[in-house]
C-alpha cells in the first residue's frame, strides 16, 4: 500500500514483490544518505549490492527517488544528493 502511495506504480508494471524490494533499497538508501549528503552513485551501488540487493533493483530505486525529488544527480549523475 505505500509503494502504491508513493508513486512507484504509477508508469511501471511490477509485480508485488519488486514494489517491496524497490521499498526496501529507498528506505536502504535513506538510511547511507543522510539529508544534504553526498555520494558517488557507484559506491551507493556497490554497498547496497554487498548488503544482497540486486544492481537494478537499487538503480530503480534511485530513479524513483530523483522522479519525486528526494535525490538529485550532480556531475553528469556520478554523485546523487539527497534532497528531503
């Protein structure tokens, strides 16, 4: 139900499950990127994936994220910031 809330639905077919795993890399990412952070995009990757996500699970899950503004890419999106 927050998945659904949260837009994540909203343009992508995805099964239930995904949704959840997309959840639980944003809320992953939340917790190493603290608000006005910064972090190279392949570093956030390669921590998340040494932790037993997926690679294109946790892109999704930034991709979503800089959809509703809460990361921001800089440097021709090497380094995502949070934003909220």
């Amino acid at each position: 139900m927050d998945a659904a809330r949260s837009g994540i639905n909203q343009h992508i077919n995805m099964s239930p499950e995904m949704a959840n795993e997309i959840k639980q890399a944003e809320n992953q990412i939340k917790r190493i990127l603290g608000i006005g952070n910064r972090i190279s995009e392949r570093r956030l990757i390669d921590d998340l994936t040494r932790m037993g996500m997926n690679e294109s699970i946790v892109r999704r899950a930034i991709l979503i994220m800089h959809h509703r503004g809460e990361v921001e890419y800089q440097r021709e999106r090497h380094v995502i910031v949070r934003k909220v």
